[in-house]
C-alpha cells in the first residue's frame, strides 16, 4: 500500500510539472507581419493569406507587426480602417481599384534587438481589378522580403533580419499579435504560428491558461494520492 501510495504522489507531481511546462511554452511566441481585413466594424484576422484575397475597390487591408502565440493572440493595427481617409486623394479609375493599405510596424517591445521600428503608414493603392491584397501591398511599401517558404519576412526593409522567429515569453512585446506571409510574386500563405492555433490552444482556455479538463484531471489525481497515503496511515496505525 505504501508503494501504490508513492506512486500515485509521484503521478501527480508528474501532472503538476506538465501544466507548469504546458504554461511556460504557451507564454512563447513569434515575432511576425500578421494580416488584417478592415471594415465599418474595425479589424478581422484574415482568413486567408493576402495572395489569395481579392479584395474590392473601397477595401482597407492591414499589416501589422508584433510578437504573439497564434492569430486568437494577434495584435491589431493601431488606426481604424478608414477607406475615405487614406484614399481622400486618390480618385477612381476605370480599369483599376483602389485599395487603402494600412501599415503598422508596431511598437518597440515588438522590435528584433538592435532595431526600431519605422513610423506606421498608411497608402492608397491603384491597383489592376483582379489584384490581391500581395500585390497591393507591393505597390505601396516596396522593398518586400520574403524567405524560402514564401512567408512575408518585411515591409519597406522592416525588420532588416529575421522572420518569424521564435521568442521567450519574456520577450514578447505584443499584448494580442498574427502573421502574414508572403510569397515571391508577392502572394502568401498562413504563417506556421497561425496555421496551428489548435495545436497551440489546446489544454488551454480562453485565457491562455490550463484549461478546466486539465485542472480536473490534475485535481483528481492529487485527490487520489492523498486518500491513498491517508489510507496507508491508517492501516499502519
């Protein structure tokens, strides 16, 4: 009895050390452009990567760069979508769309050590009617860089290096960041933080923390553990 005992404190030493590394990775996060689609309601995490969207003339398509676990994370871009605003000067064209491109390359806490980011910008871009939301982007905030995947590493130069890189929790700046990746024809595909948000999400809340599955199960074991050891006493009593 003593033996069966031992093991069941040591199972459920086990489950505590598991919910305390399944805490420590969630707190990791990437470093990365996400990809935004804007409305009279604010910002929608793009379902698609901006490759793939073909959005219409009076569309508003954010960036935004920032660290975070995975798209239920992702950071927004700072200003509204404002199509009126940012295309006040541009005026429609036959044969072309306009498309208002809102840029954010975060704050400091989300910067790659040794570098800071440019001032957030917005641009219309004139683009042909069948256009994606990657080449509207590159018609505003040339240089583009992307890695050998086809994810979107920067825009206009920003970050110089680096691309979708993994950071500590004590690194991450961002408080809700997403990612969106590129192509070299100016396409892209979802970035691996955002591809797998299940896998990220699960044994964990809304919150980010252990979910209640876990804590039952933890709880559970922990209980059977102490009625096995108070059991043992009293028998050897």
């Amino acid at each position: 009895m003593r033996r069966g005992a031992q093991t069941l404190a040591l199972l459920a030493v086990g489950a505590v050390l598991a919910l305390l590394g399944a805490g420590a990775a969630q707190a990791a996060g990437y470093r990365y452009w996400s990809f935004w689609e804007g409305s009279a309601s604010g910002w929608s995490y793009a379902t698609q990567g901006p490759s793939l969207v073909r959005p219409e003339d009076g569309s508003v398509q954010g960036f935004r760069f920032a660290v975070s676990a995975d798209s239920q994370d992702a950071t927004k871009p700072r200003p509204a979508p404002d199509f009126e605003k940012v295309c006040a000067d541009t005026p429609a064209k036959n044969g072309s769309k306009r498309v208002a491109v809102v840029i954010d390359p975060g704050t400091a806490a989300d910067a790659p050590d040794g570098e800071t980011p440019p001032p957030l910008r917005t641009a219309c871009a004139r683009v042909a009617k069948d256009a994606s939301s990657a080449e509207a982007l590159a018609a505003v905030a040339k240089p583009l860089r992307y890695d050998a995947s086809a994810m979107l590493c920067a825009i206009s130069g920003y970050p110089a290096t680096g691309c979708g890189e993994q950071v500590s929790g004590a690194d991450t700046g961002g408080t809700d960041g997403g990612a969106a990746n590129g192509g070299t024809d100016g396409g892209s595909e979802a970035p691996t933080p955002a591809s797998s948000d299940a896998a990220s999400t699960a044994g964990h809340g809304d919150d980010g923390g252990p979910s209640a599955g876990i804590l039952v199960g933890i709880g559970a074991v922990l209980l059977l553990g102490i009625a096995a050891v108070a059991q043992a006493r009293r028998r050897r009593g």
